[in-house]
C-alpha cells in the first residue's frame, strides 16, 4: 500500500512539475514575444528619428517632410491613417498638409460629401484635402487652440468621437497633439484607428507624445532652413538689382566745355530710390537730372528706372528743361500709386554759357555759391512732384527757370537724405550744415565739395545706421 502512495505522489509531483515547465515555457514565450515586439517598436522609432535627421542634412523638400512624419507616426503606433495639419502664413487657419490615403475623417463631414463618396470615392479625399480649419473648430481646432495634447477612445465612450463617425471610415480610437516649438505653434498631428484595429493604449499616447516633440522641432527647423535659403535668394537678387542700378547711374564725370562736374550715390539699403544722370543732348548741351523717389527699396527702385528711361527718352526732343519734365510726368503718372511720387530738378547746360536753363518738380531747393563773396542761397524756382497730377496742374506750375553763374560759382544738388541724415541723438545735419560744407571747400571744385559734404555728414551721424539715399551733385562754372 506504501508503494501506491509513493508512486502516486511521485506522478503528482512530475505532474505539477511538468506543468510549472509548462507555464514557464508560456512566460518565455510571451517574453521574447513581448522582446520582438518591442525591438520592433525600437526600429521603427530608430527609423523615423533617422529620417528626420537626415532631413536636416539634405535639402528635403516640405512635402516629403510632411511625409515622412505622418508615415512614421503611424508605422511606430501600428494606427490606421494620420494626418498633418499645419497653420497657414496667417496663423487664422489649418491647412491639409498631408492625410494618408485611408485615415478615418478628422473633421465633419456634410451628408452631400458622404452621399457622394459612395458612388465616387475621390469626392471624399478631395473635401479633406481642400477643408481648413479654424481655431476651436471641431477636434483639431480645439488642440490648436488649447495647445494641449487629446486621447480619444470608444473604450471610453467619449461624445465627442460621435461626430466623427462617419458612414464611410469610422473612426475607434484618436490621438491629436500640438506641434509647438519655442512658443511658436505649428500646427496639429493626428493619428487613428478604426473599429476593426486595435484601440491606441495610454503607452501609445506617451509614444505619440514624443513622436509629436521631434516632428515639431523637425517642422520648425526646416521652416528656418527655409526662411534662410529664401533670404539668400532674395540678397542674391538684391545684389544683381543693385548691380544693374550701378550701371544705369553715370559711370564718369561729364565733359562739358566751360563747366566742370560731379556726382554721387550713396544707396541706403542695396537699391536705391534715388538717382542721378548726365544725358548728352548735342555737342554744345548737357542735361543734368537729379531725382528722389518717395519710399526705399525694390518699389522705388523700379521707378527710378522708369523715371530715368523716360527722361532720356524725351531730353532730346524737349526744347527746354519744364518741357521735358511735363512730358515725364504725362507718362508716368499712369503707372505711379497713389501713395508715390517723384521729386526731381532738371537742367540744361549750354557750352561755354554762362545761363542755365532750369526746371524744378517739387524737389530741393538747389544752392547756389557765389565765388565773388562765399554766400550760398537757394535756387527756389517753382513745380510740384512728378506722378500726383496728370498735367493741368503740373504744366501750369511746373515752369523755366533763368540761372546765372559767375566765374568759379558753383550749383549743388542734393536729396533730403543729406539735409535729413540723423545721428545718435536724433538730431538732422540740416541746411546750415550743408552750407557751411559748401563754403569750406567749394573753391577747390566739384569733387572737392562732394568728399566735405560726405566727410562731414559721416562725422555727424557717427555709428547710426543711414536712413534715407543720398545723392549729390556739384557743378561748377569755369
């Protein structure tokens, strides 16, 4: 009888042993299951770090950025579809940057759009790739606003996945967080499931969470990258407009029997709105313009260029300096906004000719430095701007004016980004400046007057940056 107790315990306990073996076995199982899946997890994470890196070093276009977060999102969260949505220039709206082929709805529907896609499947896609988003609309809205990160699940019964169960792709399960970097909101990404795939887990939403991070600061540095490269573009561009500006403006010194002549430009910022010409009208006459363009940069750029081609085009032609200018202005006022205009002084100099032949269209007032005595006065003949008026006005204030010039007397103009040049306090260099630059160095001549003029305003305004184009021009009578 001992000998059937024994042997049953001893079946018993290889019975227990075998099925603790078993039960280990099972464990082990489930454990290098559970390590594959998660080596798994780890690649697929590695992976989506490893393209947003090399999006950095290579030129990436932003629609394979877009891309390559939406399709790594979902790839490491095992999710149904995703979708990117990123704000506009405006920072009022969300723009459809990327929704993968098969993500459930993220925003409402019409019935008509739902009705639709069941005969035709494209007018679906092409609603969510055409809807945008306003702040606090709807779900994604709602997480743009608040900046706060969302977890939505059917496992929770949340209300709020009602209204995007739509009849075409159900949504189960939803994941949608802030894209934001150095307190600049991006935009939103989202990720979700549908009935038929497994719900997102709250390790999912903490994966998710950090996925979020990295494409936020990937978005916001190509959005830099971009900004750069679009900089360098346009200073590229600045550079070959200012190069051609150079050459539109006199490359010498004029030569005119009887006269001796000089002239400068001093741009502000690449291109200028200011500018000066000498236009050979005959053997025996000069043209000297000198014109000022309201506003700076590109804009008054271009029309210098326009004012400049017209006025050579009409200078030959024109019989006297005022006619020239009405012709200037019939043409241009046109082409000229509202908010523009172009002051501008035009003579004429004649060979060997003490007179000169002036007109003046709302410009300022160029001195006049009478050797015999060193006094400079201005030479106020009257006109108003080119471009306000379309010719009753301007022909008729818009006149000749008679100047005599002596021996050694010099003519200088000038634009107010001399007179109005500021230094450090806020203080204008002024016309008693100017002046007493004139008075110091006009008996040397033209060039002579240019290098004080400009030697003293640099002086005046010191380290303050220049605000405004300067441009002179000294003409001295022989």
């Amino acid at each position: 009888m001992w000998s059937f107790l024994v042997i049953g315990l001893l079946s018993a306990a290889v019975l227990v042993l075998l099925l603790i073996l078993r039960k280990q076995r099972r464990s082990i199982e489930e454990l290098r299951r559970a390590r594959e899946e998660l080596q798994i997890e780890e690649n697929r994470v590695f992976d989506f770090l490893h393209g947003l890196g090399e999006a950095f070093s290579d030129d990436i276009r932003s629609s394979d950025l877009n891309r390559l977060i939406v399709e790594g999102a979902t790839r490491i969260l095992d999710a149904h579809g995703g979708a990117l949505y990123l704000a506009d220039r405006t920072g009022k709206l969300l723009l459809p940057t990327y929704i993968l082929k098969g993500c459930p709805p993220l925003v409402e529907v019409p019935r008509e759009i739902l009705q639709q896609s069941a005969t035709s499947p494209t007018a679906l896609d092409s609603y969510l790739r055409l809807h945008t988003v306003k702040a606090g609309e709807g779900l994604l809205g709602s997480v743009w606003e608040k900046k706060e990160p969302l977890f939505l699940s059917s496992r929770d019964s949340d209300p709020r996945l009602e209204s995007l169960k739509h009849s075409a792709l159900e949504m189960d399960s939803v994941m949608i967080c802030p894209l934001v970097y150095s307190n600049q909101s991006l935009g939103v990404l989202a990720v979700a499931n549908g009935p038929m795939s497994t719900p997102f887990s709250p390790s999912d939403f903490v994966v998710f969470q950090s996925i979020v991070e990295q494409s936020a600061f990937a978005l916001y540095n190509a959005i830099v990258y971009s900004e750069a490269s679009e900089k360098r573009r346009i200073d590229r561009d600045l550079d070959v407009a200012r190069d051609i500006q150079r050459i539109l403006l006199p490359n010498k010194e004029p030569e005119i029997q009887g006269f001796s002549i000089s002239g400068l430009n001093i741009p502000a910022s690449h291109v200028s709105g200011d500018y000066y010409d000498f236009i050979p009208l005959s053997k025996q006459c000069l043209g000297v313009a000198i014109a000022d363009v309201s506003g700076k940069g590109v804009p008054a750029s271009l029309i210098m260029a326009m004012c400049r081609s017209v006025l050579r085009s009409v200078a030959r032609s024109s019989e006297s300096a005022a006619t020239a200018l009405q012709e200037v202005n019939r043409q241009l006022y046109p082409d000229i906004k509202e908010d523009m205009f172009i002051s501008m002084a035009y003579l004429i100099l004649q060979s060997g000719d003490e007179e000169v032949s002036m007109a003046r269209a709302g410009h300022d007032a160029p001195l006049h430095f009478r050797a015999a005595d060193g006094s400079v006065a201005p030479i106020n003949p009257p006109g108003m701007a080119l471009g306000i008026d379309s010719g009753g006005v301007f022909n008729r204030v818009t006149g000749n004016f008679k100047l005599i010039l002596g021996k050694n007397d010099c003519l200088i103009l000038y634009t107010d980004g001399v007179t109005e040049a500021l230094d450090v306090n806020g203080l204008e260099f002024g016309m008693a400046k100017l002046i007493e630059a004139i008075q110091k160095s006009a008996a040397e001549g033209p060039q002579a007057i240019l290098k004080q003029v400009t030697n003293d305003l640099m002086d005046f305004v010191g380290g303050q940056p220049q605000s405004d184009d300067i441009t002179l021009i000294a003409i001295q009578k022989l």
